[in-house]
C-alpha cells in the first residue's frame, strides 16, 4: 500500500513510500530486493522503535523498516547512516 509522506513520519520526502498492513510481515529483503541507502530515520511509535526510510536498488518507492530487521539484514548501513549524523562539539567541557 502507498501513502503521501505527509500521511507518516517522513514528512521531508516527497513521492510514494511503500507502506505495508501490519498483518503483512513482508518487506523488500522477502521480495529479494537490495538496499542501497537509509535516507532518514524516525523514533516510531515508542513501541516498534526506530524506523528508517530505505531505498531500493532498481525500484522507484522507498519502504519503511523497522529497527530490529534493518539491524539483522544491513547492519553496515545503520552504521553508515548513524555515523553520517554524528555531531561532536568543538569544545570539551569534561576537564
């Protein structure tokens, strides 16, 4: 199912997201897609945790992953993702 992005957390993205029923436990990995990227994240609803934004390799719709798949099936690309937003501070104020 696809829903407009103002309809779900990803309010910054523009386009059709691949949205599935709870029911439906599929994703792209069950589908033998390959993820290329983690454009953004969004904490969720408290109780699934963390959701990321996922592109596609050869497919034009993202889908929404949560935390615990996106862990097991492309662990460096959380990393990637979560590093790429790290901010340190210029100064330390532990000393």
């Amino acid at each position: 199912m696809n829903v407009k992005a103002g309809e779900i957390p990803f309010r910054y993205y523009k386009g059709d997201i691949i949205r599935r029923k709870p029911e439906d436990k599929s994703n792209g990995f069950d589908h033998g897609l390959t993820a290329v990227k983690i454009l953004e994240a969004d904490p969720g609803d408290g109780e699934s945790g963390i959701l990321y934004l996922v592109k596609w390799k050869e497919v034009t719709s993202l889908e929404i992953i949560g935390r615990e798949i996106a862990n097991e099936k492309i662990p460096q690309l959380v990393i990637e993702f979560l590093q790429s937003r790290l901010v340190f501070k210029s100064k330390c104020s532990y000393y």
